[in-house]
C-alpha cells in the first residue's frame, strides 16, 4: 500500500515536471552579438578585421559565461566599436639590471540594441600588463604579446557586458 501511495506521488511529480518543462524553454529570450567595428586609426591594429573577429568571439564566451542564450535571430543585439588600442612601455635600467613594463590598454563603446533601437551605450577600457626583468637587456623587437592582447580584450569585454546591465525579461 505504502508503495502504490509513493508511485502516484512520483507519477504526479513526473506530469508536473513535464508540464512545466516546455514553458521554461520557449520563455527564455536570446542576445546576439552583433557588428564589431574597429575604428581604431593607429598603430598596427588600426582596422584590423583579425581584432573585430576576435572580439566577437570573445563576446560571445562572455555572454555564455554570464548565463546568456545566443541566437542570431535574437531582437537583442550587442554592437561594439573599438576605439582604442595602444602599448605603453616603461623600462627602467641601472648598470646591467633593466626592468621592463608593457601596459596594454584597448577601450571600446558598446551599444545595447532592442528591436533596432538603440536602448544604452557603454565606453569600457581594458589593460593587461606584462613586467618582466633582466641581468641583460634583449630586445624583441617590439612585438606584441599576444597573450596580453588576448587578456585585455576579455577584460574589455567584461565590462562592456557588465556596464549594459542586461535585462532581456
């Protein structure tokens, strides 16, 4: 008897659990990510499509790890513009021993687009900084690391995502 009372138990939680199941689904709205342009005029990223490829990609990782649903059908759009990118170098050197500092810094706008209208713009800069020391001072030649770049981005883009402050309910 026991039995029969927990199987109808776990039949009506089954119903519910089906039941509620596809509202869940189908009410969940969605984001796109869409055009990032580089409007960006000097130095060597200066109309990079590479750069813009890479920020949207990463805007997208950002946008899934923040909980969101992508969908390139979405009425919600997220468009950015890169604005800025530069190096900052400080280097330091006494006798034979040379400290060497490399500040990356890219800001960027984006734009929150609602049913094609524009609803908020947020400006956000991001920086990843690379130290390194020495006995002897060995030149690179200037090369960027693309290490760094990559963690400035993200950081941009985090803060763009999180300065939109988001709500598609």
């Amino acid at each position: 008897f026991i039995f029969i009372i927990e199987a109808r138990n776990m039949y009506k939680l089954i119903v519910l659990l089906l039941t509620l199941l596809p509202f869940n689904i189908v009410g969940q709205e969605t984001i796109q990510v869409g055009e990032v342009n580089n409007k960006i005029e000097l130095g060597p990223f200066a109309g990079s499509r590479d750069l813009a490829f890479g920020v949207q990609s990463i805007l997208e990782e950002v946008l899934q790890d923040k909980g969101y649903n992508l969908s390139y059908k979405s009425d919600i759009q997220v468009q950015v513009d890169l604005l800025y990118f530069d190096v900052q170098k400080t280097n330091l050197q006494i006798a034979i021993y040379s400290k060497n500092t490399d500040e990356y810094q890219i800001i960027a706008r984006a734009t929150l687009i609602k049913n094609g209208k524009k609803k908020k713009q947020v400006t956000a800069k991001g920086t990843a900084k690379e130290v390194s020391t020495a006995t002897l001072l060995i030149d690179e030649g200037g090369k960027f690391s693309q290490a760094n770049v990559s963690t400035a981005l993200k950081k941009v883009c985090i803060k763009l995502i999180d300065k939109l402050k988001i709500w598609i309910k």
